[in-house]
C-alpha cells in the first residue's frame, strides 16, 4: 500500500497529512495562522514564514506519531513547492528535501494547484479524468479540463481578483473579519440576495473568463453610501458572484461535452450556496457533480499528499530531484496564453 507525507505552507496555514493508496487519511494535523494576521486583515507573509518555521517540525514528528509511520516506512515525501508565498512554500519544500535526502525516500514537489485539482479524488473514488474542473481560492480563479494527472487545460482564468480574494474583499468592507470567505457565508444567510444591485462582470461575454475587481468595487459604494444593511450586501454579493461563475461556466462546459462530471474544488468550493449552485448546473447539463468535504477545499496537506500518490502512480515518475527549487507562480497549463489584463494574476 503506498504510503506518502504531505507537507503544506504555501499560505497561512500549516498542514501535514499521511494518505494512503486506498484514499485513507492515516493522520493530519492543521495549524491556522488566523490569529497572527487577523489585526492586519490579510496574510502578513513574514509573518506566515516565521511561524510555518516554528510549527512544521514538531508538527512532522506528531504526525508521524499519530499515524505510527517512521519515515523509512514511507513511499514518498509530498510538499507543495509553489506557488505562493515564497518563504513559506521554502519552509516546506527544504523540510521535505531533508527528511527525503535522510530516508532515502523520494521528494515529491507538489504544485499546490494540482493538490487542489485532484483533492476530488481522494474524497471521491468514483471520479475519472476527463473532468471539467472549477478552481476558485483564495489566489486563483481558473476553468479547467482535467485530462489526467500532469494534464491540465485551461479554459479560463480572472483578468483580475480571484474569487477568494472578492470574499475576504468583502468581509474586509463590511467589517466582517478574517478569514473572509466564511464570514460573508455566515452574513448571507441573514440578508436579501435582491436587496442590493450589483454588477455581474463579464456575464454574457463569449469567452468563459471572470473579473471581480468592478463587483468588489460595488460593494464599496453600496457600503459607503450607508443605504444597505451588511447582510444584504453580503448576500447580494455571494448571489452576484455565484450569477458570474454560473455563466462563465456555462460557456466552457460548451466544450467539455465528453466531461461526465463538473467538479469544483480550492477554498470556496467549502461555500454552501456555491456548491448548490454548481449542483443544479451540472443536472441541467446532464452531469455528475462532486466537491470534497469543506475541509479538504481550503488548504490541507492530505491534498498534497493525495497528488504525490497520484504522481507516484505515473509510469515514468519514482521522485523529484533534491534541488528542485521552490516556485512563487506556477501556472498548471503553462500553455495557457496570458489574458488581456490578467497581469499578475495568470
Ligand atoms: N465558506 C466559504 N465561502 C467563500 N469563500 C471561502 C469559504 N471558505 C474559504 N473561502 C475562501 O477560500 C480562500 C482560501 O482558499 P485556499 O486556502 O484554497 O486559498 P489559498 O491557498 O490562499 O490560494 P491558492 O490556493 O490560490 O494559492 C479564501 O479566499 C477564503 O475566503
Ligand atoms: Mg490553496
């Protein structure tokens, strides 16, 4: 049975998981950063790095204990290694190197977008490639066709915020805490999705791509003109941007045709109105519909660990070389042409 670590910490939180080939999450333990950057409203990443540092390597040790694995045990050692912010990701990325290089056990460097891409599929054994995949965290807001491991297409992308960032936005305006995302949920549920109009950016455009800079920009006015409670706003705000990732996805399933199932995964596929939404969209196309649980969206380690299993299972690949440096960006279709205004964000 193949046996793999993961090791995660390319954002604010700290997370290592033992998963093994029969998708079972031996053990994980997750350290949010939440309270250390809560008084600045967003992740400080100097602060992240520092604590990544001071948590990861007893957290390695409690893991491993809880799991009852010692490290000669396993098959492989998966850490993301982009992108995100950098002093993180090489908190990580040089634990895995050092634990590897000691054990004499392979180094899996993860792209955290492709643990997030195939985090589907540890929760969900059914799940075949190809699969039409929807992307939606905290720094990435992309469509893609899933044709395999290793093979990703992208369909679309933001030209400017990713819808994470759009939520924590929000919660920022409205004075609803960090982290964002939850909290907006929390609020919607307490407000009227029709009480505030707001845009629907790039909804009716012919290529599937998003923008979510012009609605977050309307929730600033619809807050500062003091007209509007914060639950309205918040509920019209999570109805907008579910309205533009219906449509954009409309569009590009038009050429998924042969995609059984719509998946969606990262961050905000843990939103509870998200994930009905997406549902009643894939009915109507005739598709199956999969998310993993909440827990396996926002950044996890089992997800890292999940993708080294799944590279691991590829014929041609036994481990990544140890100085495999660690990546800012990484984009999972390095195809993919830049989009107008993408800028940074591509
Ligand atoms: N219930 C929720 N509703 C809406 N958004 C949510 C919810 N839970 C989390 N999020 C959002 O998900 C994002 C965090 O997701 P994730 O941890 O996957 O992102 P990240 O790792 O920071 O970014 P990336 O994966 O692109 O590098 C945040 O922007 C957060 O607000
Ligand atoms: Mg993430």
């Amino acid at each position: 049975m193949t046996l793999v670590l993961g090791i995660e910490s390319s954002c604010d939180e700290t997370a290592v998981a033992v998963v093994d080939g029969d998708r079972r999450i031996v053990a994980q333990r997750i350290a949010s950063q939440d309270e250390e950057h809560a008084p600045f409203g967003g992740v400080v990443p100097e602060i992240a790095a520092r604590a990544h540092a001071e948590r990861l390597a007893p957290m390695i040790e409690a893991v491993l204990g809880d799991a009852d694995v010692a490290l000669g045990d396993l098959d492989g050692i998966a850490a993301t290694a982009g992108p995100g912010l950098i002093g993180g990701v090489m908190v990580g990325l040089v634990s895995a190197k050092a634990l590897a290089m000691a054990s004499n056990v392979p180094l899996i460097a993860v792209n955290h977008l492709e643990g997030h891409a195939l985090s589907p599929r540890l929760a969900d054994g059914e799940l075949n490639f190809p699969y039409a995949l929807l992307l939606v965290s905290g720094g990435h807001c992309q469509i893609l066709r899933v044709d395999g491991v290793g093979g990703y297409r992208r369909l679309a992308t933001t030209i400017d915020d990713a819808l994470g960032e759009a939520f924590d936005k929000t919660a920022k305006i409205l004075g609803l805490g960090f982290p964002g995302g939850p909290a907006v949920e929390r609020a919607a549920k307490e407000g009227d999705a029709k009480a505030v109009p707001l845009p629907r950016p790039m909804v009716g455009s012919g290529e599937p791509h998003f923008s979510f800079a012009g609605l977050k920009s309307a929730v600033l006015r619809a807050h500062e003109s003091g007209k509007y409670k914060s639950e309205d706003i918040a509920a019209s705000f999570q109805q907008a941007a579910i309205d533009c990732v219906v449509d954009r996805l409309r569009i590009a399933l038009a050429e998924m045709q042969d995609c059984e199932t719509l998946v969606v995964a990262g961050g905000v596929a843990a939103n509870a109105s998200v994930r009905a939404a997406l549902e009643e969209l894939a009915e109507k196309h005739g598709m199956r519909f999969t998310a993993p649980p909440p827990k396996l969206c926002t950044d996890n380690a089992a997800m890292i660990a999940w993708a080294g299993i799944e590279r691991l299972g590829l014929p041609d690949f036994a481990g990544d070389p140890l100085d495999i440096s660690a990546r800012p960006r990484w984009p999972l279709d390095a195809g993919a042409e830049p989009v107008r205004g993408a800028g940074v964000k591509a």
